[in-house]
C-alpha cells in the first residue's frame, strides 16, 4: 500500500507561516498515530542539561523512533504541539528545528505545530516536550473487523453481569 502523503491546507487570505509549519494539513484516511509528548531525554536520563537545542533535536528525534515504530514515516506526521519551559529559548528551539526539519520533511511539507509556553514539565530539567499525530494508512481489512474491547473491561463486564444475575 502506498505511504499517505497528507496535503498542506492555505487559505487564500493567508500570508506564509511564520516559521517551519503549515497553517493545516489534510491527511487521506487511515489509522491515526497518536505520540505521547517526548522529551530531550535518551532511554535513561535527560540529554544536555540547559540546553534547549540538544533537547530539541532529542525530543524530535524520540518522536521519529516512535512513529517509525508504528510503521509511518516523518512526512506522514500531521501534527505537532511543542511545550517550551522558557520564551527566551524560542531563538534556540527555532534554530534546532532549523537543522533537523530539512531531514525529517525534505520535500518542504512541515506539519502544523502549535507552540506553548508552559511553566514547567515533569522534570524541571527538561526545556521541551513534543507531541505528534501522524497518519497511516489502514491495514488491509482492519476496517470490517470490529473493535475489540481491552481484557480487563471484558473481565468487568463480566464479573457485572455474574453479579446482577445472583441478585435477581
């Protein structure tokens, strides 16, 4: 099956964005892959204390580890929001996206990005948190099978229906 190639979305009466993003994004139907926000850490600890644009790159790059995971590519991300715990270090994360985005999306397509200033994260010796969404396309026959209910709740389920039946 062919990648999904989400298409960049302008409105007429828009000017350029101001950075390395897209106003929005139309991705063709498929299976959507949610990414936890990820963090400037490597698999145990965080990267370059203090330093924003290390963590950048480290966070983007826990992101690619994850949606190669599930089988999409870069270009197949359709969103990202972005947590910094400082407004001065804007200039450093830009520049840090800068350098890694022409890898990541090297036809140009950047997803939409939201960026936040938050006051602090779950460390406070991270700087940046990303999230993404991407967008893949469906697994051949995925969509005629019904969705399935996680052990534990038909477990519940169950157990509820054992217990209404002894109190009739």
């Amino acid at each position: 099956m062919p990648p999904i190639t989400p298409r960049i979305v302008t409105p007429k009466r828009f000017g350029p964005p101001l950075g390395m993003y897209s106003h929005g994004m139309v991705a063709p139907g498929g299976e959507i892959v949610v990414v936890a926000g990820q963090v400037g850490m490597d698999h145990q600890r965080a990267v370059a204390v203090g330093d924003v644009g290390a963590q950048t790159k480290q966070a983007l790059e826990n992101v690619r580890a994850i949606v190669e995971a599930a089988g999409c590519t870069m270009g197949q991300i359709v969103r990202l929001q972005t947590f910094l715990t400082h407004a001065e270090d804007i200039p450093r994360f830009m520049a840090a996206r800068g350098e890694v985005f022409p890898k990541y999306f090297p036809d140009g397509a950047y997803p939409p990005n939201t960026l936040l200033v938050v006051s602090r994260l779950v460390q406070p010796e991270l700087l940046v948190e990303v999230e993404a969404m991407a967008v893949k396309p469906a697994a051949a026959g995925a969509a005629k099978r019904p969705p399935t209910r996680p052990k534990t709740v038909k477990k519940a389920a169950s157990r509820r229906r054992k217990t209404s039946r002894k109190r009739r």
